[in-house]
C-alpha cells in the first residue's frame, strides 16, 4: 500500500493532526537538511550552527500547526534560516556590549592632548623643512597645489609650462617631500 497517497482519517481525532504535523516537518528536514546545514556552517562557527539548526526546525513546526500550514519551498526555510541567523548575531552582539567599558567623559575631550598638540608642532616643523629643501620650481607647484588649492591646469597656464611638465613636479615634490620626512624621523598618527 502507497502510504504517501493514502487517504488519512478525519483530523477530528487529534493525533493524526499531529501526525501530519510531523510528516510534514520529516519531508522539510529531508528537503532541506544538508542544503541548511552547510549554509549554516559557511554562516556561522561549527559549534553555534546545530543550534541554530534546532531554533529554524523549532520555527518552521510551529508554523506547521497552522491551519493550512504554509508551503515550505526553498525560499520560506532559507528566509526562516536567515531570520534565525539575525537574531543569533543580534544576542551575541549585545551580549559583547557588556563587557565594553565605558569611557570617563574626561577622557573623552574633543581637545587634543599635550602629547599630540607638541607631535603636530614638530611635524609641522619637519613638513616646512621639507618643503624649504625642494627644488624652486617644484616647492610653487607644490604650494599653490596643495596650499592654496589651485587646479594643475591653472598652475599650467598661468606659468606657461606645460601640463605634464606641472604634473611631474608636482610628483617629484611629493616623492621628495616623503623621502626627507622619513629620513627625518616623521611621527606618523
């Protein structure tokens, strides 16, 4: 006899609600048990994916009591899974608030420290000596660039040198300008 296409009594008898109930929920995890469990353990670490197995198989027969019970296609189990997943992340994250510490707010100024405001001070002062040592032609390109904040092409037509020529310089300045801030014992933030 072909249980699959049996007819089934009356479901006033309770448990063959019941019944159905775990047919159906024995089709879902033969469905789409492997294709959940390797999504969840590309999702998640080994030790927390059977648990979160357990909480998708949980929510999936709760909705199978309902009456009709809902089509579980790859779609729905996939959409649950990732509902599952979501909350998981959503715990563990609060759970790491705790042990945050939270910070003194004198601590937390907008104002820089006295360390940082003398490490400004002497960059500062490496940066200048940096551009003091460029070549003439290289420091204008350099200033009027990035200080006064002219376009390349206006540098270029205003001193009647070509494009790539200002282009260039303004490279080399660059370049040299790292070589000597390092040479110089630039404190990098």
């Amino acid at each position: 006899m072909d249980l699959e296409n049996a007819v089934l009594p009356s479901k006033a008898v309770g448990v063959t609600a019941l019944g159905d109930d775990a047919r159906l929920m024995h089709e879902v995890m033969a469905r789409f048990g492997t294709r959940l469990k390797r999504y969840l353990y590309r999702a998640v670490k080994p030790e927390d994916a059977d648990d979160a197995l357990q909480d998708i198989y949980a929510r999936l027969s709760r909705l199978a009591t309902g009456v009709p019970p809902p089509d579980f296609n790859a779609t729905y189990v996939f959409k649950t899974a990732d509902s599952v997943l979501r909350d998981l992340y959503r715990r563990r994250r609060t759970r790491e608030n705790e042990a945050h510490v939270e910070l003194p707010e004198a601590l937390a100024t907008e104002r820089p420290s006295p360390f940082d405001e003398v490490r400004w001070r002497q960059n500062a002062d490496l940066i200048r000596q940096a551009i003091g040592r460029l070549p003439p032609a290289e420091r204008r390109v350099l200033l009027q660039h990035r200080v006064e904040g002219r376009s390349l092409a206006d540098i270029s037509q205003r001193s009647g040198t070509p494009m790539r020529t200002v282009q260039r310089q303004l490279s080399q300045a660059l370049i040299q300008c790292r070589t000597i801030l390092k040479d110089s014992g630039w404190f990098e933030t």
